[in-house]
C-alpha cells in the first residue's frame, strides 16, 4: 500500500529539494561541512519528513501544523542558502538550483496549507 505522503506533489518536491542539498553541500569547503552542510541538510530533511508526518494525521488541524512547520524548515534553508551566496561558499549555478527548487517548494506548501485551512 503506498503512503498518503507520497502522492503529494509538495512531498515529491521536498525529496528533490533534499537530494539537490545533499549534492550541492558536498561542494562546501570542508571547514563548513560540520556546520553550515550539515544545517543545510537537517532542513531539507525536515521539510520532507513533516510533509509526511502531515500526510499520515488524521485530523486536518494536526495536518495543518506539520505543513506550516514544514514551510518554516524551508524558510531556514531559503536563509542558509543565501549566506552561501552572500559569503560566496556555493557557485552562482548551485545557488540558482536550491533557489529554484525552495520556490518551487513553497508554491506548493503555501496551496496545502491554504486547502487546508479551507477545510477547516
């Protein structure tokens, strides 16, 4: 039986998004793998396991919460990716991809939670 998380698009998103993170971090100087990579990817992790944990609760309120945590997740990548690119630790080409994919991500968090809400 296939999980209810995995049919949503916003979870197929996040995975993506994680799998560009884990790729893209690799290429951080190694003084910045233990913190900086590693944050960058706790958040991504995040993102997608909220997704799934909203997915799999039953009631739309507790649904709603694990989406909205999981867009602030998002939130704290969309600010550690920027530091990349303000301190110049990531190539414009790799900051480019998590940008496209954070937006891309939170399009799709921000029309789940508004449809959840609407449910209310």
């Amino acid at each position: 039986m296939e999980k209810a998380h995995k049919k949503l698009k916003a979870w197929q998103e996040a995975i993506a998004l994680a799998k560009s993170v884990y790729q893209v971090t690799e290429r951080l100087p190694a003084e910045e793998r233990f913190c900086l990579a590693s944050q960058m990817r706790r958040a991504a992790i995040s993102v997608a396991s909220n997704i799934a944990e909203g997915a799999a609760r039953s009631g739309e309120r507790d649904s709603l919460q694990f989406f909205i945590i999981a867009r602030s997740s998002l939130s704290e990548l969309d600010t550690q990716a920027v530091l990349c690119s303000e301190l110049r630790l990531l190539a414009a080409s790799d900051i480019s991809l998590l940008s496209s994919h954070i937006d891309t991500e939170d399009a799709l968090l921000s029309g789940l939670i508004r449809f959840k809400r609407k449910g209310r």
